[in-house]
C-alpha cells in the first residue's frame, strides 16, 4: 500500500526487452534500505525490486509485464533512459498517511486535456476511461502518476484537479505536457461504496 505522496523523482537509467521489461531507475533512496522484492509505485505503478546497486549511483530494477505495460502509461509512452519518473516507497506501520490509501495498481489511463494556470497553481483538466468516470467526484480522492490528488470538478467523463508550486517541484508534474498518457487509480472507497449501490 501507498498513500500517493511522493518522495523521490527517480529516473530511467536503461531499459532492456527480456521476457518482460526490464528497468533500472536511478534514485536517491538508499539500497541498503531495500529489499529485494520490496514494493516501490513507479509513476503509480506498484513494480518489485529484483535487482539492487550503486555503480554509478544508487538504482534498482523492476521487471514489467506486458499486462502491465498494456494498462498503464507504458503502452503509449515506453520509458527511455532519461525519463523521470515519480517514486514512492510502501507504506509501513506507523508512517504519516498524508494523502490517500493507494494500491498502485493502475485503473486505466486518463489524457490531459486542458492546462492553465489559476494563480500559482496550476489546473489540470482529464478525460478518464468511461468506466471509471463513475468512481471520480468533486472533492474525492484519485492517485495520477502516483500523486495523490483531490478532484476539483467532474463534467462527465473529464475532471479538474489543482496541482501547488510544492507538489510540481518535487514531482514530474511540471513537465507534463496536452496530450499526455496519465496512470488512473481511482479511490478505493469509490469502488466499495459504487460496489454496494449495486446491492440497496
């Protein structure tokens, strides 16, 4: 589990077709504090580590399947030595839940569709896969790219989120661009409570 606040910005080091993809991803975290087979949200993506080292500087792989691959981001923007890349470590017993109970497994991937500035800020608008339109609501809870968000505004099937200087420094929300392929992972609480509207 994750809570959708990122806390590294990694980036791919090299990526090589095996069976499945292979990354390796540069990052600040430290690998003696890893295991192998830890869980780590790459762009909100939950991949586990395989592979561990710090020549030239610390990194892990990731192994990504080709499910995987279909139904995230992946599939229309392939990762390239280079890319950056929102990292986030599992949640542990104890650590601050300051954003929202993330799985990282991603729902389906959303475009942007509109950007402007609203102040410092900067508004963000989507279009999410019709099937889970339905889960987003005004002032609920979605995890993009790995960052937890709070919509602003639905109308159909696109919605609005607010993003502060903060959150574009240390994320890679600053290079996002129109156009972009974004991962979904609605909020969990949706998905139950959308599940139980099924049973009244």
């Amino acid at each position: 589990m994750f809570t959708g606040i990122v806390t590294d910005v990694g980036h791919v080091l090299q990526v090589d077709q095996r069976g499945d993809l292979r990354a390796r991803i540069a990052t600040a975290y430290d690998p003696d504090g890893i295991d192998i087979g830890a869980s780590i949200a790459c762009e909100g993506v939950c991949l586990t580590v395989v592979a561990l080292g710090r020549d030239p500087q610390p990194w892990f792989d990731v192994d990504i399947s080709a499910e995987t691959v279909n139904a995230t981001s992946l599939g229309r923007h392939r990762w390239t030595p280079g890319k950056r890349l929102n990292l986030e470590r599992a949640l542990k017993v104890g650590d601050e839940l300051g954003g929202h109970i993330v799985s990282g497994h991603v729902d389906g991937v959303a475009e942007v569709i509109a950007m402007h500035d609203e102040g410092d800020s900067t508004r963000f608008t989507f279009r999410a896969p019709e099937a889970f339109a339905k889960f987003i609501a005004p002032k609920g809870s979605v995890a993009l790219n790995g960052t937890s968000l709070t919509v602003n505004a639905v109308d159909g099937r696109d919605f609005g989120v607010n993003i502060i200087p903060h959150t574009k420094a240390v994320t890679t929300w600053n290079e996002t661009r129109v156009g972009d392929a974004i991962n979904l992972e609605v909020d969990t609480m949706a998905r139950y409570v959308a599940r139980l509207r099924e049973y009244d």
